[in-house]
C-alpha cells in the first residue's frame, strides 16, 4: 500500500501556482514576469504554457489556494483542456485566506487570514466546485493555509473534528506553516490525534538554504509518517540571479561558484539542495515563466558534493533574520 509520501515523491518538484493566479506577488521581479498584461485571459494563457512546461518536465504535483487569485480555477481549464486525468496528477490546495486584492497589484491588502469553521466549509465548497472536469474531481489534498500557534486553529476542536470527517471520506489532510516559528507549530499538529488516528498526512513548510531552522521538524514529521511539501525553495527569489542586493553579494558569490561548477544557474543549486534533503518528498518550484521553469527542474540531476554542501551551509541567517527579511518585501 503506497503512503502519502511515495505518492508525492512521484514528482519531487513540484508547481506551485501563487506566482500564476494573480497580478501581484511578493517574488522579486514578479511584475517582469507578467509583463504588465493583468488581463483574465492572458493571464490563463500564460499559466497554461507554465502548466504545460512542467507536464512536460514530468511535474505531477501542483500546489494552489483560495488566496491564489485565479489560481484554481486556471489550473482546473488547464486540466480540462489537455484531458488530463485526476490520477494522472495530484493537487492539493489551502483554505484559511480570502483574494482580497481585487486584480489589483497595489492593492492595500491581499489576503485576509481567518481560521474558522465558517472559513473552512466556504472555501472547501468553493475549491471543490472549481477543481473539477469532466473527468472527475482533481483535489486530493486540503490544507490549513499558514497554520500558526496564535491563529488557535489546532485548538480549535470544530475545525479539527470536520478535517477528521473529511479525511474519513477520503480526502488528504495537510497544512502549511510559516513564520520563526513554524517548527513549534508542526510539532503541535503532529500531537493532533483524532479518533485514535494522527490527524495530519501532510506538512508544507519553508525551507532553503537561508532558513534551515525546521529542518529537525520536519525530519520528524517525514519519520512519523507525514509527507513533506517544501515551499520557499527560492526564498522568493532572494537565491536566484535576479537578487543583486550588496547585502547579499557573499552569499551570491558562494552560489555562483557552485553554479559554475555544475553548469547550471543558482536557482538550480538552491532547489538541488532542498531535493537532497531526506525528509523532503515534493520541492515546490514557483515558477512563473516557462524559462524560470526549465532552470528549476535541472535541480533533479543535480548531485552536490560535500565541499558544494559545506559551502551552502554557511548561508544560513538566523530566522528571526530571514522572517524580517522576507516580511520587508514587496509585492509586485
């Protein structure tokens, strides 16, 4: 019998679609990306031809939410369109935040956080009615969007008790989590036990070789039988060529050579390097143009040698630090 984990190791990278569903992302150099063309349609377009590169990169699992802008509803007529079927590929998508941005990339707020049993059974409905074609329903996996000590919801015994019934009926559990602190916040979802059962099957955290303090979390949670989703791979772009802050120049330097020694771009090293990572299942790329793409899923081949890894391991910032950093950044 396959677990959540072989299943997800079907395709070790992964797309997430938060860079795709919508004008404004906190990535740097998003708006390059897009181009300045917002408009519904040229936006499906341009996700289906993502879509369509990581099908043919051999990507099965891909990652959307509710807050996602479009982002269900672009991957559901990419599905339609190339009639693909449900088994074929696994989805999973997140409840906990409303699109508030209204199309608009200088939007006051983006996102509005609420983890209530209302929340839930709205946004469920929804993805639910979105994520299927003809062939059937394309979600597998739900997951509590940005789960945190203080938002209460694995306390929150309502909440808990529906993701039990949901799972009782087939459907995959997960939740992601964020933040300095999100290694306490896994290791309080994996006391979640309902019914005799853990209630979680899957963990979609950040990690890169900037912020490794959930390592020993996580490798916890793949032990106990969960799968691991990593997202951030790319520190929203802070390892890729486009970071040419003079802050970061050291660690810039310290990629590049590894690049260079690879023949391969630094994105590639950096999502290598998460690859490698024995507890991760699925590395989540964010691509948002089919070259950014193309570079990503070089990082399957890539096998980083000691001196390489060593070299990585001296980026590492504090994460108090890193969260700083990454909460400065704007969208775009």
């Amino acid at each position: 019998m396959s677990t959540v984990s072989d299943r997800l190791r079907r395709s070790p990278i992964g797309l997430g679609l938060a860079a795709l569903g919508r004008p404004g992302y906190i990535n740097l150099g998003h708006g390059d990306d897009l181009a300045g063309d917002y408009d519904v349609e040229a936006m499906r377009a341009h996700a289906h031809a993502v879509l369509d590169a990581a099908w043919r990169a051999g990507i099965r699992y891909f990652d959307a939410a509710r807050s996602y802008g479009r982002a269900e509803e672009f991957l559901a007529s990419w599905l339609a369109a190339r009639a693909v079927a449900p088994s074929d590929v696994m989805v999973g998508s997140k409840w906990g935040y409303a699109y508030t941005a209204g199309w608009q990339v200088r939007a006051e707020v983006h996102e509005v956080k609420e983890h209530s049993l209302a929340r839930l059974t709205q946004q469920l409905a929804e993805s639910r009615s979105i994520l299927r074609t003809d062939l059937g329903s394309a979600l597998d996996l739900y997951q509590i969007h940005s789960a945190t000590l203080e938002s209460g919801v694995l306390g929150d015994d309502r909440v808990l008790g529906r993701l039990a019934e949901l799972k009782r009926e087939g459907l995959m559990v997960g939740l992601t989590v964020t933040g300095p602190s999100q290694a306490a916040t896994l290791r309080r979802a994996l006391d979640v036990v309902i019914d005799g059962r853990r209630l979680f099957d899957t963990v979609q955290a950040t990690w890169n070789v900037l912020e490794r303090s959930a390592s020993s979390a996580l490798a916890e949670a793949h032990a106990a039988g969960l799968g691991v989703i990593v997202k951030e791979a790319l520190a929203n772009g802070r390892l890729t060529e486009r970071n040419r802050d003079p802050a970061f120049a050291a660690a810039h330097a310290v990629l590049e050579r590894a690049a260079r020694g690879l023949g391969v771009t630094i994105d590639a090293v950096a999502l290598a390097a998460a690859v490698a990572e024995p507890w991760a299942d699925v590395v989540l790329s964010g691509a948002a143009t089919v070259e950014q793409l193309e570079s990503n899923v070089t990082a399957r081949a890539l096998a980083l040698d000691r001196t390489t890894r060593e070299a990585l391991l001296t980026l590492a910032e504090p994460a108090a630090d890193y969260w700083a950093k990454r909460s400065a950044m704007p969208w775009n």
